[in-house]
C-alpha cells in the first residue's frame, strides 16, 4: 500500500480559473482585452492556492473592474486540456447578471493587465475572442436561459 503523502503528491495538478459571464441593459456581453493577448475573454483569471474559484471570481473582478460584486451562480465548469506552455485544466464561469450604468460607468482597468472592455452582441463575439472562449460563452447563455449548469470539454457540452 502507498503512503497517503506519497500517493497525494503522484496525483496529477490542474491549473484552475473563474471568470463571470456579465451583460449591460441591451443583453450584450462584456469582454475585457489583455494587454498579454491577442483576443478578448471574460473578465476573470487563475484561481490561487487555498482559494475557492467563487472567492476567486470575486477577486479577479475587483482587480480587472474595481467591482466589488458577489458572482451569482455557476454556469459551467470546462475541462481544457493541455496547450503549449500550459497544463490541462478547469475554468468555472459564474453568472455575472446586468451591470447598471454607474456601475460600468466606474469600471476602472488595471493598465498592466487589460488594454480595453466592451460590449458585445452575441453575433460578434467570434470577432474578438477564440473559438474556445465563443463556444464556452454559447454554452453558458444556454445554460443561464435554462436554469442550468453545464459541463464542457474544451468548449463544447458534454454529457
């Protein structure tokens, strides 16, 4: 039999990341522009040792947006698997809700990390973010217009 240390140390790590799906009055999808990349995501990022991807949703949000805003819940959970220079992994999107006026109104951007935001009609998503990111933000308006969670892989429903 293998010590419980020894065996928890042989399990393999997955980076983790929480971002939230949010929206202004007219429906359209808010993606923030990484100084880093070329594409747009969903506001969000890595979730770090000892957090929860809820409390770490939360913390990219305030960081990327200056928005102290609770997630709402979860609307899917994707397994990414491996990319040059990164290791499989699992991103869980919260339901962001309908940002007010003054509250995009006092979106302020870390220079260092995001070039922009905007938002975006659905239609115009694949203009500006992967298709890894378009498949992922499909799935989760179909989840939140149904009262659901979804699981993925790579983007795409599962299950």
């Amino acid at each position: 039999m293998v010590p419980a240390d020894d065996y928890v140390r042989s399990l393999p790590r997955k980076r983790m990341a929480a971002g939230a799906l949010f929206f202004d009055s007219a429906s359209r999808i808010l993606l923030v522009d990484p100084v880093y990349r070329d594409t747009w995501d969903l506001p969000g990022g890595a979730v770090e040792a000892e957090e929860s991807p809820y409390a770490a949703c939360r913390r990219e949000v305030a960081e990327e947006l200056g928005l102290d805003r609770p997630p709402g819940r979860v609307l899917a959970v994707d397994w990414v698997p491996s990319r040059r220079l990164r290791p499989e992994g699992l991103v869980v999107v919260y339901d962001g809700g309908t940002l007010g006026t003054a509250e995009i109104d006092a979106i302020t951007l870390p220079e260092d990390e995001l070039a922009g935001f905007a938002f975006v009609a659905t239609d115009e998503l694949a203009a500006r973010a992967t298709p890894l990111v378009g498949r992922r933000i499909a799935a989760c308006l179909e989840a939140k217009a149904a009262g659901t969670v979804v699981s993925l892989e790579d983007g795409c429903v599962v299950g």
